[in-house]
C-alpha cells in the first residue's frame, strides 16, 4: 500500500500538482515509524478512517475501532499512520 502511495505521489510532482515541499512532507509522513499501541489514534494513509487501536494481534496485525462505530476493523500496520 506504501509503494502505491509512493507512485501516486510522484506522479503529482511530475504532473505539476504538487510542490517539491508538499512532496517531501508526504515521504517524511509515509517513512515515520509508528508506535502501534492500544489506545494510540492513528488514520489511513489516505486520511479517510481515523480511529483507536483497541489490541495488536499475535500476528502483527492491529485491531482498529473507527471514530463513530462500536465495531472494530483489523488491519495491517503498514496501512496506519499515527495521527499527530
């Protein structure tokens, strides 16, 4: 999922969309190392879900519980950013 973020991101800075300062902020935010712990809020990495992980499974994998729902989603971290 990073590696698609990547592309798309490039392909804004070739396209013109973006600025070299937009595209560096977006790199820095997709190469933080994040602290995947219960009770830390974190987002998509399209900023579409935000959320609290509720438990980090046995295989890495982290159970998420959307803002505004009682249900959980699991997801792998690498789709996850901390939010700030």
């Amino acid at each position: 999922m990073r590696k698609k973020e990547v592309a798309a991101i490039i392909a804004h800075y070739v396209a013109g969309v973006l600025d070299r300062e937009a595209m560096a902020a977006s790199f820095e935010e997709l190469c933080r190392a994040a602290d995947l712990v219960p009770g830390r809020r974190v987002k998509s990495l399209r900023g579409s879900l935000h959320g609290v992980i509720t438990r980090v499974l046995d295989d890495g994998r982290v159970a998420v519980r959307p803002d505004g729902s009682g249900s959980e989603m699991i997801s792998l971290p690498e789709n996850l950013l901390p939010e700030d």
